[in-house]
C-alpha cells in the first residue's frame, strides 16, 4: 500500500505540474461548488441548516470518492493508484496558485487595472482602490494561505488516511477539499448558514497552516521566520490564516496587509516586485518540500 500510495502522490504532482488543474467544466470541486450554491440563501433555522450542511455534505462526497477508489484498487492496484491520483489532483492546488499570482505580480508593472482584474481568482477583498503595492502584498499573502489550504490540508488527509487504506486516503482528501469549499463559499459573518462550516474549517486547518509555516520557513532558509511569525501570526481573525502568511512575510522581510484587517511584520515596506516574485519561488519551493514530506510518511 506505501508504494501504491506514493505513486498516487507522483501521479497527482505531475498532473498538477503539466495541466495545473481539471477544466472547470469538469472539475470535482467545481461540481461540489454548484451544489453548494443553491444553499447559499436565507433560511428560517440558519445555524440548525449550516450544521447540517457541514456535517453533511463533505460527509457524502468523501464517501462517493473512497466508494470509487475502492472499486478502483480491487480491479487492478494499478488503477487504483492511478484513481488515486487523480483525486490528489483534483484536490490539491499548487501549479494554478504559483501561475495565478506570478501574472498578478507581473500585471502590477504593466497593467494594474488588469491585475486588480486577476487577483480576484486568489482573494475576495474589494480589489477597485488596490495600488501596485497593495496587489502584490495579497499575492504573496494568499499564495501563503492556499498553500496551506489548497496544498498541505489535503496532502496530510490522504497521507494519513492511506495508512489505512488507499480509497480512505481519498475520503480524507476529499472531505477536507469540501469542508475548505463550504468555508470558502459560506463561511462569512454576513451568512448565518455558514457558521459552522467557518468553525469546522478552524479546526480542520489547524495543524495544516502551522505545518505550512515550517514548510515555507524551511524553503526559505530562514528558520528563524518561525519565531518573528509568532509575534503577527494572530493579527488576522482566522485563528490559522496567519500563521504561513506571517511566516512568509518574516522570511521575505515584507509588510503584508489587509486594509481595515490586519498588518503583518508592520515595520517593513510592502513588498516590490522583486521580493513579491521571490515569495512566490517560496511558496512553490514549499509546495514541493509538502509533497516531498508527505512521500515519505506514505512509503515508511
């Protein structure tokens, strides 16, 4: 099962490094998000309808996924393998986050109304009065985050789970790719439904976002990040969020902010173009160093 499991993290990696990511006419975790979207609404019992929905629905896609794989592993351990990885695929995001804010990073010398335009695929704040700087801080910021969220959360579950079995390493993946879409969806203090998705999340990310703080501090040589991340890691209100993007603003030496929200390592200038690109070579080195990581757990 250790080799089958870590040819599913080969076979993810690959797919992830030549396509970047499913199109989205046909990608699983898009299929998920026009479920969800019909929920999205007021409802009479909201908090009673968002338990339910928490509960639920990551409950059900892990099951059709690990029923799949199952099915998958008793026809051929090669095929199952292959399954699996697709599932590490469509579950992990790594080639389509580095790509995304290299443009915007880019676009902010060249054209910053077109990347005030991009950014919106990688965070979900007012973008319009965003200058050059601002732009480039969000990028670097959410390339910390979601490699937590879109990367390390994902790994670890199928990493953990395939210790057991190859089809409850894809429940794992699966089921924390939905809870992390249910946060990302509904989980905002202005949506009553989403509050127990937005709990559930917090706990769900918190060894994730941690591990991916010494990831980052590792990939860049800077183990002292870790340290200095501890005096910002809380500026945010997610109890997770700022912990990789403490920790990537200590190793870069830059001011990440959120206007209105919080300010990291707030002595420092924003980042340039150079330190932005420079976070992004990070981020990507930690991605690596995740799957590298999470190799190795599956083959001992």
């Amino acid at each position: 099962m250790s080799l089958v499991a870590t040819g599913a993290l080969a076979v993810g990696l690959a797919l992830d490094t030549v396509f970047e990511e499913f199109p989205q006419r046909i990608h699983p975790v898009a299929w998920f998000g026009r479920v969800v979207a019909p929920l999205d609404r007021s409802w009479s019992r909201p908090r009673l309808i968002g338990a339910a929905i928490a509960f639920g629905l990551p409950i059900g896609a892990a099951a059709i996924a690990g029923f799949a794989t199952a099915l998958a592993v008793a026809a051929n351990p090669v095929v199952g393998s292959a399954v699996a990885g697709l599932a590490v695929f469509a579950t992990t995001s790594r080639g389509r986050l580095l790509s995304v804010a290299s443009k915007v990073i880019d676009l902010t010398v060249t054209d910053p109304a077109d990347a005030r335009t991009s950014i919106r695929a990688l965070v979900g704040r007012k973008t319009d009065d965003l200058s050059p700087e601002d732009l480039r801080s969000a990028a670097v910021e959410s390339a910390a985050e979601n490699l937590a969220d879109g990367l390390v959360a994902p790994l670890l579950a199928f990493v953990l789970g395939a210790r057991v079995s190859l089809a409850v390493g894809v429940a794992g993946a699966t089921w924390v790719k939905a809870v992390n879409t249910l946060d990302s969806m509904l989980g905002y203090r202005s949506k009553p439904v989403g509050g127990a998705s937005a709990r559930l999340d917090d706990l769900v990310m918190w060894l994730p976002a941690r591990a991916s703080a010494a990831l980052l501090a590792v990939a860049g040589r800077s183990p002292r990040a870790l340290a200095r991340a501890c005096e910002w890691s809380h500026a945010p209100t997610s109890p997770n969020s700022g912990w990789p993007m403490a920790t990537l603003g200590a190793v870069l030496d830059v001011r990440l902010e959120k206007r209105g929200a919080y300010v990291l390592n707030p002595d420092a200038d924003l980042p340039s173009v150079k330190r932005a690109r420079e976070g992004v070579r990070v981020v990507g080195l930690a991605g690596l160093g995740a799957f590298v990581l999470c190799g190795v757990i599956a083959w001992s």
